[in-house]
C-alpha cells in the first residue's frame, strides 16, 4: 500500500495552509508559498505509508470538528501541519526535529513568539498523546490525531497495513510483537479521547478496532 505520493487534495491543503498562517497572524507581506511546499514535500517523502499528506489532510478534517474545544484553533492547525513533517521509521527524534522546524519556520513567517512557542509545545505533545486537563489545545491535536483508530474495520486495516509498511525494515515476529505492546498500552488508558466529541464518537470504535487488532496477532503468535 503506498501512499507516499502527493495526496490529490495538494491545491486544497496549500490554501489551507494561507489562511492557517493568516489566521495565526503571520506577516502579510511574507509569501507562504515557499513554506508550504517545503512541508508538502517532507509529508510526501518516499518512505512513508501512512505518515503522508492523506494523513495530514484527515487531521485537519478533524480538528474542523475539534477546533470549538480548542483555545487556539491556529496554533492547532499549525501543529497539525508540523507534527510529522519529520518522520523516519527507525528514528526516535521525530517529534524534536519537527517542533525545531516550527521554531525555525514561524519566526520567519511573521509568528509571533508565543503562538510559535505553543506550536512547538504541542508536536512535542504528540510524542506521548498526553495533554494535561485543561489544555484544550493538546486535546484537540493529540484527539485528531488519533481519530484513525476509530474509523471504519476497513479503514482501520488499511491503516494497520500502511504502518506496518512503514515499519518494512523490521521482521515480522518483532513486529508483532512491538505492536501488540503498543496496542496493549493504548486499551490500558482510562481514555484515548479528551474532548467531549471524540468521547462520544471516537472512543467505542477505536476500542473495538484495536482489540480486533490484538487479538488478530495473539492468534498469529499463538498465544
């Protein structure tokens, strides 16, 4: 499954992107343009399957949903388009290196430098998906950004397929096995959705989806 290409909703995204920067205050006499296709490019990078522009174009469908919950739907959205623009598989400083473009990038737009620093605040924030009670802005990316747990049993396997396509690198029983950890943690959580709308909507399917997940490989590695 590759997905790694330009989503065919590319026009769409960079006028998302103006009016993002727009609203978030950016200069108007600096060109965005430059900016978003150097983002577009980074989430269309060959080595993604699921981290790619589709994904990109599905958490902002979702934080449109999510944005009444948030105190800054800017700031949002802003991290929504840096939140992956770094990924490689088999790296750990994902999430640092794309907080550190955000840093480097909206200072030059016009940003000002605390709607920059809570951009950064909060891709670090995807690293853990974790946000504080209260911080209505962590909840509303971090509940974006794992809307896809709660989609459709066909949805969900293409999902399950891309990530496993990312993760090619790595053999099948290790796979499995790291992947039936992280499914184990995420149903251990008391809550995978903040918002008042991703409890309602989201929470019962994910659930479902990644027990379906779990129990597929626990019969794979016959336990």
């Amino acid at each position: 499954m590759d997905t790694g290409t330009p989503h065919d909703d590319t026009p769409a995204l960079r006028a998302r992107w103006q009016a993002t920067v727009t609203a978030a205050g950016a200069d108007p006499d600096r060109d965005p343009g430059p900016y978003a296709d150097r983002l577009l490019a980074a989430w269309a990078e060959p080595q993604r399957r699921y981290h790619t522009t589709a994904h990109l174009a599905d958490v902002l469908a979702r934080i449109d949903v999510l944005a009444p919950h948030a105190a800054d739907p800017a700031a949002v959205r802003l991290a929504a388009w840096f939140h992956d623009a770094v990924y490689r598989p088999d790296r750990s400083e994902n999430e640092e290196r794309s907080a550190a473009m955000a840093e480097r990038a909206l200072p030059e737009l016009g940003v000002d430098a605390a709607r920059t620093a809570e951009v950064a605040r909060l891709v670090r924030l995807t690293v853990t998906h974790d946000p504080a009670p209260g911080d209505t802005n962590g909840e509303a990316l971090c509940d974006a950004d794992l809307a896809v747990l709660a989609g459709t049993p066909d949805a969900y396997a293409a999902y399950a397929a891309a990530v496993r396509d990312e993760y090619g690198f790595v053999p099948d029983e290790a796979f499995r096995t790291g992947r039936a950890a992280v499914l184990r943690q995420l149903l251990g959580l008391p809550r995978l959705y903040r918002t008042p709308y991703g409890a309602a909507h989201w929470e019962a399917p994910a659930r479902a989806n990644l027990a379906g997940e779990l129990s597929h490989l626990e019969e794979i590695r016959g336990i």
